[in-house]
C-alpha cells in the first residue's frame, strides 16, 4: 500500500500511545497495519511466514510474532491488553478443513488468550464475509437478515462470528464483525485481469449482481469501527460499495474501456462456492453509513476500476 493510500485512509486520525495487533497481514491486514503506522500507533502482528515477518518490519512494524494462529504457541509472545485487534486472516484454500483451522480454531485461540489475560482488548474488529448470508433471487441483505443455512464456507465462517458474539466483555470490550464483500483495488482485480488477458469467454454468468469494496474503503471502515464512540456498542455490518451491479454490465464496462470485444459466459458454476452458482443478490451497506458516517471513496465500480485503469 503506498504512502498516500494509506494517509488518505486514517486523516485526522491520531492514535498515538495506542497499541495495535493485526493477526492476518494479508492483503487487507498490510494496509490496516500500514495506516496504523501513518496514524502514530504502536502496530504487531502475527505471521506464518517468515519472509513476511521481516519485511513487516522492515516497514516499521514494532513487534511481529511468527506463529500459527490456531496454536498457542505465541500466547506469550504478544502482551495482553492491546487497545486495537483486527483479525483478518483468511484461508487461502485448504477446503473446509482449511476453514476451521484459519477462521474456527484462529478465532477460539484470539478469545483464549484474551480470556486468560487481566486485561481486556480495547476493540476487536473481524473482517468477516457477506459468504455467510444463504439468500440469492435479487434480495436486499441488511444486517437483519438471517446469516443461517449459507454454503459449507460461509457456515463455518459464521461459527466463527458466533464465537466472537459470546465472549466475554472482560477479554474484550467490544467487537465490529465487519461482513465484506468481495474485495478487490490495487493488485488485486481478477476479472480486469481476465480481460486485459483477452479473455474470450469467461466463467459462469453475467446475470446477478457483483458486491464489490474496494481495499483502501475497507481499512476506512476498519477504522472507523476502532475510534467509534463508546455508545456504539458491539456491532455487525455489512461492508460494500453502495452500487452493485450485473456482473455483465461491469464485464461490458471494462471491455468498452479497454478497448476490448466483450467477452461472453460460458454458464459454468465456479468452486469458489464449492460448485454452487453465485447468488443473486445486493449487500446494502447501509448500517455503517448511518451509524458510523462510512463513506466509499469508491461508491461503484466505475469509481474503483477508473482508479486502477489511470495507474
Ligand atoms: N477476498 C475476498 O473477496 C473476501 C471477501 C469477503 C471477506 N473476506 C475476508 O477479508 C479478510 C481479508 O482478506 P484478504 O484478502 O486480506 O486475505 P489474504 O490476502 O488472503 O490474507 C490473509 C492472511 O491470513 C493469514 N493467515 C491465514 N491463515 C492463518 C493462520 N492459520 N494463522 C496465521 N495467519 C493466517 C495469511 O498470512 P500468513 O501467510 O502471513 O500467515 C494471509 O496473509 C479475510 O478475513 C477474508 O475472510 C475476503
């Protein structure tokens, strides 16, 4: 995440003496922890892989622990009492047993360690997964929908959420379980990708809608949730643009950008549900807006891919 991506994410925002813990440094947990460090916080994290390790301190990170987070093998590594926790790990594939092991067991660990601690986190933040909602045929999903019943995926996901809404308020004060949408910004665009490939076809269908976020509009939101006023409380939002759109029309879009024939779909399901086809629906974000004044920088696809294209 460059310099200026990250500013822009945490202006005005002053965290100084604060102690922040990102257990995930992936695509998302980088730039959260990057920000953090432009905003003057004291940043860890947690990491399997060494490499990562050194390079995340070599961006300044104060502390990072090398540990499985489903082990307890760096419960001693990372004092007790952070201020800020963001756990953003994510199975990068694994199946379901991968799932567990990264979402389940990580989250039963987090709340083992606070848990035998004095003292409590501040403010945990959870990027979960709009995968966790069942519902598709045009739905509008809010907050209050049921997140029951979804695919394997998505279920094992809400498990995970499930743990973090019982803990105990004595190992954290409060938590945000953050459901995103599908993330996508700077190296990170699959389907221009694809068609700056040449793609002629693509997988699946053009015809339900795609609920996009942009990364940096996530870690504004991460943000957000991590200096909210007290009286908030403990809270579950849906994280997306505020314009979901046919995946067609965005294919259609891209390709008229880039110069491109469109490509066509060839009907095929994808494993990313585990062969089920993509719902139809559109993640209203809503909630965060009105509860914590969240705002995109980029509020449609448009606003994100014109971004990337200028790069
Ligand atoms: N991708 C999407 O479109 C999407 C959509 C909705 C929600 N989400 C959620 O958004 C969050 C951020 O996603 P992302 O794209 O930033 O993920 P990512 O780039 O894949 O990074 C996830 C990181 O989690 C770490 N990790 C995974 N399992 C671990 C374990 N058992 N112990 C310790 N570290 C572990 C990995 O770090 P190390 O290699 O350093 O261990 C990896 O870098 C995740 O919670 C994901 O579930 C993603």
């Amino acid at each position: 995440m460059h310099e200026a991506s990250c500013a822009r994410c945490v202006v005005g925002l002053n965290l100084s003496g604060k102690r922040l813990v990102v257990f995930g440094c992936g695509y998302v947990g980088s730039a959260v922890a990057q920000a953090a460090l432009v905003a003057g916080a004291r940043v860890e994290a947690l990491t399997r892989n060494p490499a990562k390790a050194e390079a995340l301190r070599a961006q300044g990170l104060h502390k990072v622990v090398v540990a499985e987070l489903a082990s307890t093998d760096w419960h001693d590594q990372l004092e007790a009492g952070a201020d800020f926790l963001v756990n953003c790990v994510s199975s990068g594939g694994g199946g379901v047993e991968g799932y567990r092991q990264c979402y389940v067991a990580g989250m039963e660990s987090i709340l083992e360690w606070t848990e035998k601690s004095d003292a409590p986190v501040g403010t945990l933040v959870y990027t979960s997964s709009t995968s966790v909602y069942p519902q598709g045929e045009g739905a509008v999903i809010d907050e209050t929908q049921p997140a029951e019943g979804a695919t394997p995926n998505g279920a094992i996901i809400r498990e995970s959420e499930k743990l973090l809404e019982a803990s105990l308020i004595a190992a954290c004060r409060r938590w945000f379980i953050l459901r995103l949408a599908g993330i996508y910004g700077p190296e990170r665009h699959h389907l221009l990708d694809q068609l700056r490939a040449g793609a002629a076809t693509l997988n699946g269908s053009g015809d339900y809608h795609l609920n996009l976020v942009q990364r940096d509009d996530i870690v504004k939101a991460i943000f957000a949730c991590l200096v909210a006023p007290e009286a908030t409380g403990s809270q579950i939002f849906n994280v997306a643009d505020t314009a979901p759109a046919l995946r067609g029309e965005v294919v259609a879009w891209l390709a008229e950008k880039l110069g491109r024939p469109a490509p066509g779909f060839d009907g095929t399901t994808t494993n990313r549900r585990a062969g089920l086809p993509m719902p139809d629906r559109l993640i209203s974000s809503a909630k965060i807006r009105r509860t914590l004044g969240w705002r995109p920088d980029y509020p449609d696809y448009r606003a994100g891919f014109e971004k990337l294209l200028s790069r």
